[in-house]
C-alpha cells in the first residue's frame, strides 16, 4: 500500500475511484480549491475501467486525439498517442502519465474497496469503511467508479463444475491469459465480445463464440498515427477542443444535417460505402436521422447486414452474424479489426444460442440444447450491471438510514444524474440520468467534475454545510430523461443494457441522457448561475 497520510477526522472530500473521473477531481479539489482529499481505489494502480479491461484486443472506440483530458493545455502539448483508437495499454500509460504530471499519486489508497458509505446526520459528514476496515470521514463524497465497472456473470447452472479456467473481460487478469493450444469459448458478442475475438482465434488452437444476439459492427480501421496527422493534432487543439464540446456525442466529427430521404438510393449507397471505409463511430453520422427515424435507420441496417453476408463466407455463419434484430445504433454501436472476416478461419466455430440455448456448464465445457463443446478456457464478454450496479455495490446509507439499494429498487432517481434525493453532499460522476456512456466519456466527465468543484468551492464560500435534491427534482429529471429517450429509437430495443435489460430482475428504467452533452453542460450551467437554487443548501 502507498503511503498516504491517513488524517481520518477530516478530509473534506473522498473520492472513490481512480480513472479518469477520479484522477481530475482530485486535481479540481486538492490543486485548485486547495481542499483536503483522498481517492479510494480498488486496484494497485490508476486507470479505472482501464485498469481491470486488459482482455485481448481491448481499445477504445473514440479516436485518440479525442480521448484524452482538455482541461490543460500543457498535457495536450506533452502527451502524443501513437494510434487512431488508442489501446488499453496505452491509455493506462496515459494515465500514469496524467499521475505522475499532476502529483496524484501520494493522495490515492490503492488496494481500498469502499464497502460501505453512511451519512451521519447530526456531523453532517460521511463516513467510510474499506475492506481493510479502514474509517475515512469527510464533509463531501465523491463517486468517481465509472458506469461500467460492475462485471456480469450469467448464471450459468454448473459453472463452479468447470474444471478449465473461465475469466471475465472486464476483470482480467494483469499478466494475462495464454490462449496457445487451448480449445477456447466465448460467451457474448457486445462492443467488447467483438474486439476479443479476432485476437482469442489468432492465438487459440480452436475458439468458438456462443452468440445469442447478433450484433452490428463498422470497420475501426485502426492504424497507426502518421507524424503529420500528430502534428495536426497538437497544432489544433483549440479547434478540437471546440468540436467535441460542441457535437452531442462528445465526438471529434460533425453528425450531418442530412436526411436520409433527402439523397436517391445511388447516393445512399455511395455515402454508406464511405463511411465504411472511412470506419469508426461516425458512420452513425452520416445521416441526421439514423437513430430517430426507423425508416432512415432501415437503410444503414440493411447496409451492413449485406456487408456481413459478403465478408463471411461460411453461409450458415453469415446467416447467423446477420440476423440482427434491433435497428443499427440502438445498442452501443461496436466497432472492430476483422471481427466477421475471423469467422473465415478455420480453427473459429459460431453457434447461435437462440436456436440451441446453453442448458448447462460441465466439468468439461459447455452443453447446448444441441450440442457438447469440450473446452478449456471460458471467456464471459457478457457485459455490466451498469451504471447503478457500481453504486449500490458501495453499500451507501444516505439521510436517517436511508439505503440506496431500497430507493433504488424501481430504477436510479437522480437530479441530473448528479445528486440523489436523501444523500446530502454525495455527488456522483457520470451518474445515472446524465450523458455519460452515450458520450466520449472523457468529455462527459470533465464537465462533471467541473461543475461539481464549483458546486463545492460555492458552499464553502458560502458557508454552507448540505447541499441535497429533492424527489420532485430528480422525477422532474427523470421526466426529462425519458422525453429525450424517446425521441430516439434507443428504448425500443427490448434486450439493452442502457434499460438495464441484461440483469435478471433489474428495473427497466432507460439510464443515459439522451439529449446530448451540449445541452446537458447548459442546464448545468444555469444551476450554477442561478446559485445552486434548484438544490436545496443548508
Ligand atoms: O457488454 P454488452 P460489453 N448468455 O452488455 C451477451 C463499453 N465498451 O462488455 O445481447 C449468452 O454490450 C449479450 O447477449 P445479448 C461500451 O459502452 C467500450 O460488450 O444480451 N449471452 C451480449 O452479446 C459497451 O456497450 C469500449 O443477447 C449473454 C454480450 O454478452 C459496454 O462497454 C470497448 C448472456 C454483452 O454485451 C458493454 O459492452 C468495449 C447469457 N446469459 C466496451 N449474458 C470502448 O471503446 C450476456 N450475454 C471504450
């Protein structure tokens, strides 16, 4: 363990969670309000989501000259990527790097899993305990642990049967897995299933992917980065910085004004046919109406669903991997490096769980309906309990025994997915009801942190000892929450973990905000304006 100076009486802020959300608020409170802080972490080091997705072929979908923290000028001048969508890898190098700059370290606990969080209402301050059990207090909390942190295993009759080793993506294991000579399979074929596996069949002796939803996937066309497009990059950050402030998604490209009614069908192809090339999330944005128009969405589905006919060649495999049944964009789209050409290989098996489900996991692998499959290793792609599962794992006891777990039950209340009702001074970065996993999450996270230093750095000013929403506000919000969903087509699709649809017995309540950060950062910026008014200040 590090050593921070435990001074457990009284730390103004905790901070839970060193990714990029906890690294910059440290960095806001400690260095700009000059306030006394500590960040709890789980893992041994920083990087957060990035810290414990180290699974083959792990890569971020946003291009790297957008990945990356705008807040100072000198760390965009000194930090320099080395590929289009920078790996996992790598972002944890930047990340230490962003540590090491900024002095973080020496105020971060590794190896400190909060398990519980209480409010105490006549100190007005919250304590914290550790898995060490160790006792933090502090005037504020701060829920830095990111919206995809809590890892998913289906329950799966048998697995502790299993006598090969099973692994999920988004806890893998540091030195990671060797795949050589080993009959591999893979459970799940979401943003993450999809880049792990053109890596598992290049190592694996045999790798079969058990797929029940069949999912879309544009070419990444990752490369690496040229010296001139580098050189662009820094000599234009202004102009980048502006853009991904100023498009929805957070994004470094421009979402088109166009309809996809307003070109002849020659066009349409033309322009799917360049965006494919081109590859990555902007695909999406060719057209304005891709995720609001079913119609419009139609064309850019069928589009790639031929794509997927004609780059895999086994035709009972092209059949399975095309027959998606949501429109394009209503799940999180993924992107890849060869994810349909690996069903071209011939150590690569794809069998289709809806017409032969898995009925259990033996010692010896994975029985279907139809079939046995020997194997040897097991990887769980299988997705998160997001976005509310990371905090109410945290155990958080709010207002006179209040726990979140119980005002939760029926789906997150959030106002501005900011601040819930009965949890005085507990903000919660990139929570439920805000932008975050619809956005370049860097972005959504540096307006975050901003305006809760504000917040914070104004009742200080101020004197004030509880700032807390109201349940009109947050449902007011959630109102707003759902308006904005359903202008889009995203809550149509029944099976998605933006509704927590993946979890058995989790509340189907649509998340994310869909309005878009720009919008979303001047709401906020309103509230602030207008002191906070819309809290209720004690
Ligand atoms: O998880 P998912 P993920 N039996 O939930 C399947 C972000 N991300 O880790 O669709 C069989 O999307 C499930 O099937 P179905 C990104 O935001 C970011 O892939 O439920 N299968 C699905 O195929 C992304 O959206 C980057 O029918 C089961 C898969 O497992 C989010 O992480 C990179 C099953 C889960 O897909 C989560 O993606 C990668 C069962 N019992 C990911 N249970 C970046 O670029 C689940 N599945 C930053």
């Amino acid at each position: 363990m590090n050593q921070v100076k435990l001074n457990k009486k009284d730390y103004d802020a905790i901070i839970v969670g060193a990714g990029f959300s906890g690294l910059y608020q440290l960095i806001c409170l400690r260095d700009q309000l000059n306030l006394n802080c500590v960040v709890l972490e789980t893992g041994d080091d920083v990087g957060g989501t990035w810290y414990w997705n180290r699974y083959p072929g792990a890569r971020c979908d946003t291009e790297s000259h957008a990945y990356s923290y705008y807040f100072s000028d000198d760390l965009l001048k000194e930090w320099t990527w080395s590929e289009r969508y920078p790996g996992h890898a790598e972002i944890r190098r930047y990340m230490n790097f962003v540590a090491n700059k900024f002095d973080l370290k020496k105020d971060i606990l590794f190896q400190q899993k909060v398990t519980s969080a209480c409010f105490n209402n006549d100190e007005n301050n919250w304590n914290v305990i550790t898995n060490s059990k160790i006792e933090f207090k502090a005037k504020f909390l701060i829920s830095a642990v990111g919206c995809l942190s809590n890892t998913n295993i289906p329950n799966i009759k048998g697995l502790e049967d299993f006598e090969g080793k099973y692994y999920h993506t988004g806890n893998w294991p540091k030195n990671g897995v060797s795949f050589a000579g080993k009959n591999v399979g893979q459970i799940g074929t979401g943003s993450t299933g999809i880049q792990a596996v053109p890596v598992i069949a290049e190592e694996a002796k045999h790798l079969t992917v058990f797929q029940r939803t069949a999912n879309y996937s544009i070419p990444a066309r990752n490369k690496p980065l040229t010296s001139e497009f580098k050189k662009h990059v820094k000599e234009n950050s202004d102009l980048y910085k502006n853009l991904v402030k100023r498009t929805p998604n957070a994004h470094p490209f421009e979402i088109s004004k166009r309809n996809v009614a307003d070109v002849d069908p020659d066009e349409l192809n033309e322009i799917y046919e360049k965006a494919w090339e081109i590859g990555g999330l902007q695909f999406r944005a060719v057209f304005n109406d891709l995720v609001t128009n079913i119609k419009a969405n139609k064309t850019a589905s069928d589009f790639i669903k031929k794509k997927i006919r004609e780059t895999v060649s086994n035709k009972k495999f092209a059949s399975i991997l095309s027959d998606i049944d949501h429109p394009y964009a209503g799940k999180r789209p993924p992107i890849d490096s060869n994810y349909f050409e690996t069903f071209n290989r011939d150590n690569v098996n794809l069998v289709d769980l809806r017409s032969e489900p898995i009925e259990l996991i033996d010692r010896t692998g994975i029985k279907t309906k139809k079939n046995h499959f020997d194997l040897d290793i097991i990887v769980f792609a299988t997705g998160y309990d997001a976005m509310t599962g990371p905090l109410i794992n945290m155990n958080i006891t709010g207002k006179n025994g209040l726990k979140l777990n119980d005002v939760w039950k029926e789906g997150p209340k959030t106002f501005l997915g900011l601040q819930i009702p009965g949890f005085p001074n507990l903000f919660t970065i990139t929570g439920p009801g805000s932008p975050s996993v619809l956005t370049n999450m860097p972005m959504a996270i540096e307006q975050h942190v901003e305006w809760i230093r504000d917040c914070i750095n104004y009742m200080n000013k101020k004197d004030y000892s509880t700032i807390e929403t109201d349940i009109n506000s947050a449902e007011k919000w959630g109102d707003e929450v759902n308006s904005v969903a359903n202008q889009t087509l995203l809550p149509t699709v029944k099976h998605s973990w933006y509704l927590g649809a993946n979890i058995p017995g989790k509340p189907r309540v649509f998340m994310p905000y869909a309005g878009g950060l720009p919008r979303y950062t001047e709401v906020c910026d309103k509230i602030k304006n207008n002191k906070y008014k819309d809290f209720i200040l004690n």
